[in-house]
C-alpha cells in the first residue's frame, strides 16, 4: 500500500508512521528525517539545508522531488511506503504523479493551539530519532532514549518563531493539497486528537487495514 502521510507540523505524521510500519510493512520515509540525517553526517546536502530547516522555511522543490524520487526507486518500496512530509507544495505533488501512483493521502486533523502544545514539548533522540514529548511521552530517564540510550535533544525547528513559521508555511503552501487530493478521491481523514493508541485504531478504520 502506497500512502501519503498530510497533517499539520506535529500532528503525530511521524508518531503514527513508526506504529504502521509494523502494520503494513512496508518502509517509512520521511523527508525531514532525511534531511536532519544529511545535517547531522554534515553531508554537502546537510549544508545546504540547514539554516532553512532551522528558519522553519520549505527546502526546495529540485532538491526536494530529485531526493524522494531516487529514494522510491529503491527495491524496499515495491510493496509500497509511507511518505511522510512529502508532498508539501502543489509542484512537489505533481512531481509525484508523474513517478508513482498512491493509493490513500491520510489527513492528520489537529487544531491549531494541539499543534502548538505538542511541539513546543516534543524532544527527539539524536541518535535513532525515536521521539518523546515533555508531557505525554517522556523518557524515562531524563534526556536518554528508552530505545538506545542517545541523548534526547529539542529540534531547532522546534523554538517558537521557527514553529509559527512552519505553521504560517503550511497553510499557505501545504493545506492546498487537502483539496487537489480529495479531489482525486484519495483524501482519508484521521482525527490526530486523542492519545496515540486511538489514533492507530483510527488509522485503520479510515484506511481499512
Ligand atoms: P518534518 O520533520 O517533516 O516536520 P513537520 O512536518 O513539521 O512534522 P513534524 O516532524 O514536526 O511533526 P509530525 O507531524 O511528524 O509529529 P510528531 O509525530 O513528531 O520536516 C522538517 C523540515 O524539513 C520542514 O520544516 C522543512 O524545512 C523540511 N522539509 C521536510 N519535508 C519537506 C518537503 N517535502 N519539502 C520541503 N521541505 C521539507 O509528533 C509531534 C509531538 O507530539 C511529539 O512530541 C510526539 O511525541 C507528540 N504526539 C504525537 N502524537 C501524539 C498523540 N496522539 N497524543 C499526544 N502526543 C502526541
């Protein structure tokens, strides 16, 4: 199964993925942890993107569609894939359609002020990426990842203005592709509200998995 993952920053895009992974088996890519990867192994790509990502901007649509285009042609995605972060722009999207076919665009729904909490909580492991939040799913130990031991750290893109940047990006440029795939008759929406578990449970009703 072939899905596209669409919702607002911290909607839970990268929360739910990790869980249907196990689901559906088939391969999560995320272009932002892609990018957070290139910036951490300091990669010319890493470079490049850095300040952007910090400011909360989009990375451009080139850069962007060459990276996930080359990142589909690899063997694991035959039986489909999780695209987590891509689409984002109206350009990024027709890109995809000329390279691969999809068979459901999930649509996280969280309103504004959830966006704002969850963010401004959220912590990450530096070395596997696993993610926590400050209130509903701490470490258990301070600033170590239950998983493997890595030091949890609070993203860049995750201080206050770079967080009302990515929201105002969003709307302006990401939001338009709620109506262009509901359009297609692909559009499924996910209420992102609850606690993790239901929105799994949610997940499945609306996809039928
Ligand atoms: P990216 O990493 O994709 O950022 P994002 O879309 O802003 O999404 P987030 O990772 O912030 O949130 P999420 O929806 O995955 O939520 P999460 O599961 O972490 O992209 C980063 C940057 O890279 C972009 O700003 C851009 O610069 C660049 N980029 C990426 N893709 C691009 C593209 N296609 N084109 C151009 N540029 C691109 O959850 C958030 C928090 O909430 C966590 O703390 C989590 O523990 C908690 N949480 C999750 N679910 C629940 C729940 N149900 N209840 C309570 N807490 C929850």
């Amino acid at each position: 199964m072939r899905l596209i993952f669409l919702g607002p920053p911290g909607s839970g895009k990268g929360t739910l993925a990790a869980r249907v992974v196990d689901i559906l088996k088939v391969p999560h890519i995320s272009t932002g942890a892609i990018f957070r990867a290139a910036i951490a192994a300091d990669t010319f790509l890493g470079h490049r993107v850095k300040a952007i990502i910090d400011a909360g901007h989009l990375v451009n649509d080139s850069i962007t569609i060459r990276l996930v285009k080359e990142r589909l042609a690899q063997a694991d995605t035959q039986k489909g894939y999780i695209l987590d972060g891509f689409p984002r722009t109206m350009p990024q999207a027709e890109a995809l359609a000329e390279f691969s076919t999809v068979d459901k665009v999930v649509d996280l729904n969280l309103p504004d002020p959830l966006v704002l909490e969850r963010l401004s909580g959220r912590r990450v492991c530096r070395n596997c990426g696993v993610n926590y939040h400050r209130v509903f799913n701490p470490p258990k130990k301070a600033d170590t990842c239950d998983v493997c031991g890595g030091e949890v750290y609070t993203r860049d893109d995750d201080r206050e203005g770079a967080i009302r940047k990515r929201i105002e990006v969003y709307r302006e440029q990401t939001a338009p592709l709620i109506g262009y795939y509901r359009e297609k008759g692909l559009l499924v929406d996910v209420d992102a509200r609850p606690a993790v578990d239901q929105v799994v449970e949610n997940f499945r009703k609306a996809v039928g998995v």
